[in-house]
C-alpha cells in the first residue's frame, strides 16, 4: 500500500480512509471524471480507497439488514429446488460472475442441494431467463438498461429480484424486492470500485448463508495482501512487459476466470491494449498458432481448489508460450507460486499470500482484484493513457459510445 499512497503524494489532499462521496440525490447520472493532463489519475485514489471501501460496504449491508435479506432470499431459492442467477453488464457482469461464485461458496457451506448460483449476461438473461427462483442484477451507477430489462423479464414471469447496486435511489432499485445500497461512487469511469463493492457485499452475504457472523475487516485485509504484494515494482515491470506487445493474453482456471475477465476489460478501456481470456486448457488447444514475441500474456493462478493439476497444466502451458517467443508474467497465490518455477515468467510475477481465513472465492477475487488493477494502471503509465474517461475524451470514442445507445434505423 505503501507503493501505491506514494504514487499519490503529489496531491497530497486524497484521504485512502475516508468515505467517498454518494451519488447524487435525488439520483442523476454520474459527472465525466474530472480532467487530470497527468498522474497521478482518479483510477489510483479509487484503487487506494478500496481496502477501507470494502470493509465499510460489507459493514453497511449487514447494518442495514439487506444481506441478510438476500441471504434469505437465496436460501428460500434452495429449498424451493429453484435457480439463483446473478446478472450485470461490462465490470458489473464480470462482478456478477464473481458473486455468483462467492454465493456458491455460501451456498455449500450451508449444506443446500444443488448445484448453487450461476451468473449470466444481463442481456442474453432478458432474453431467456429461467422459468423460476431468484434473479440478482448488479449495477454500480444503477441505470444499466440491459440489467433493468433482465429484472423486468424476471419480474414479468413471477421470480424475486435482488439488485447490489451504489444507490437504492438509482433506476435499477425501484426494479428489485431486495437492494444492496453499497451507496460509494467510483470517481473514475475506469471502474475499480463498482468491481468491488458487490464483491464485498457478495462475501457478507454468503457468510450469513453460511450461518457464520461476517467479519467486515477480513475484507479489508484481503484487499490490502493483494495491493501489497504489488511493492517493489512488480505491477510496474509486467504493466511494461504488456505495453510492449501488440495485444494481451490473459490466462486462467476455476474462480480466477473472473480475474481474467476483469483484467482484459480494464486493459483495454485503460490502455487500449486489445485483450483475449483463455481458459487455461483452451489456450493449449489450437491458440498458440496465433501468438509470437509481440503476444504479451498473464497468467491468474490463485484458486486453491485442485492446485496440483491446475499448476501442472500452467507450467506446460507458460513452456510452450516460450516456445513461439511469448515472456509470460503472472499473478499467483503463494502455493500456486510454488510450484511455477521463476523461470516460467520471465516478464514478472506478483505473489499474493493466502487467505486462509477466507473461503476459497472470496479469497482470491478480493487477493487479486488490486492487482489487476494496478498492473493496468501501469500499462497506462507505458502507454500514455489516461484511464479515468476510458479514451471518451476523444471526440470520436465518444460519439461511439452515444451511437451504441441510440436507436439505429433499419438499412442503417
């Protein structure tokens, strides 16, 4: 953490512990991210604030009593023998991911039948939801149009909805039975804190599912391992190795699919790397034909569920990228780190220590969501970027961004 408060001492007037503001009341759409013409950007105070961020949501959500509810939302679901399906779009899709696997966690711990929840996109779900049970949508700004409609058509067949979502005032809290108010607003559109609040509310919930009284500072010392383990460079020499390569391959198994997801967007809307996520076995088979020397690729290892055979088939799959000239980088859990030899990531690694006081889920989204973020602040650092307007300062990507949310006639 250390690494990261220097990097904002120029400033100096940023607080890491202080709240961050709420969003507008009465509601209204997020401002554009105030213009910086250089470092240090919104995206790093956000980042720095998340440690004590996610420690007061999960503190507010069980104070409120809306976890609970949720709690007992998803347990009604289960002995009904019905579906949990969490939704979102973007990083609030890759956050549904994520709380879907947090939830399971949960889920199993309580000893519930079945296979547990599942995520799904919010627009393919609108589209073809299931036929009973509990829809949870997430959507920090809470104006998510594509998230609304997939409440609305679960609504419309007679299923309970839940929302996790920055304001119960927000369009998106009058479309759900249930709301998850993490009520503090990410100040940059590169959003770190909409991916982990719901995560964080996610992990309290599924504590109470699992009978056990949630811990909100576990939250916080989680978020801190994973930003610590970033000191000394290591964020800054692999955000390098990928600002060096014409596009970016991250790789991953089980729950650290999601960390994948995340980086590859964060990537791409920061520093304009184009980004790919393969699964770990997938990579293997008939991927590589495409890469070479300009291939950067990452590697996510911090699930501890099957560790022997998940890092046997990374240490094969990090050799045969050397083959074709790729110098991979990683970012692993310590036992997983153990057993990949440093040779195998010539581009870097960053180590996060296990939690151990955690279950298996939450561990490592939480471990390894600040650095992934910082290694994409580094990558924008080599490029030039500035990740607070996600390139929407750029007349044509903003226009862009106005045309994929207006109506398109027919013939186009």
């Amino acid at each position: 953490m250390d690494d990261l408060l220097a990097t904002l001492s120029a400033r100096g007037a940023f607080d890491p512990e202080a709240q961050l503001p709420a969003a507008p009341d009465p509601w209204d759409y997020m401002p554009t991210p105030a213009h910086r013409d250089r470092a240090p950007w919104a995206t790093a105070e956000m980042i720095a604030a998340e440690p004590a961020l996610v420690a007061r949501v999960g503190a507010r959500v069980v104070a409120s009593g809306a976890a609970a509810a949720l709690a007992a939302a998803v347990l009604k679901a289960a002995e009904l023998g019905e579906q949990v399906v969490v939704t979102g779009c973007g990083t609030s899709e890759h956050a549904a991911m994520g709380v879907a696997a947090i939830l399971r966690d949960g889920w199993r711990a309580a000893g519930l039948p079945g296979a547990g929840p599942v995520s799904a996109q919010a627009f393919e779900l609108a589209l073809d939801g299931p036929a009973s049970g509990l829809v949870i949508g997430i959507s920090h700004e809470g104006s998510t149009g594509a998230t609304i409609a997939a409440l609305d058509a679960a609504r419309a067949r007679g299923l309970r909805t839940a929302v996790i979502t920055g304001s119960a005032h927000s369009p998106i809290g009058s479309h759900a039975d249930i709301v998850l108010a993490t009520v503090e607003m990410d100040r940059s559109w590169c959003h770190t804190v909409g991916y982990v609040s719901p995560l964080a509310a996610a992990t309290v919930t599924a504590g109470i599912l699992a009978g056990g009284t949630p811990n909100p500072d576990k939250l916080r010392s989680r978020m801190l391992a994973g930003i610590d383990a970033t000191a000394n460079g290591r964020a800054d020499a692999i955000g390098r190795a990928i600002s060096a390569g014409t596009h970016l391959l991250v790789l991953a198994s089980g729950v650290d699919r999601v960390t994948a997801r995340e980086f590859a967007l964060k990537v791409e809307e920061a520093a304009w790397v184009p980004s790919s996520v393969r699964d770990l076995e997938t990579f293997l088979h008939g991927h590589l034909p495409a890469t070479g020397p300009d291939t950067a690729l990452v590697l996510v290892l911090t699930e501890r569920g099957s560790l022997e055979a998940r890092t046997t088939r990374a240490r094969q799959a990090l050799a045969a990228a050397a083959v074709t000239g790729i110098r991979p980088a990683a970012i692993l859990g310590a036992d997983a780190a153990a057993l990949i030899p440093d040779a195998l990531t010539p581009a870097g690694r960053i180590v996060i220590p296990e939690g151990s006081t955690m279950p298996g889920a939450p561990a490592s989204l939480l471990g390894a969501a600040g650095p992934l973020q910082l290694v994409t602040l580094a990558v924008a650092a080599a490029r030039g970027t500035n990740p607070d307007p996600i390139r929407r300062d750029d007349p044509i990507y903003l226009r862009a961004a106005e045309v994929a949310d207006s109506p398109v006639p027919l013939g186009g």
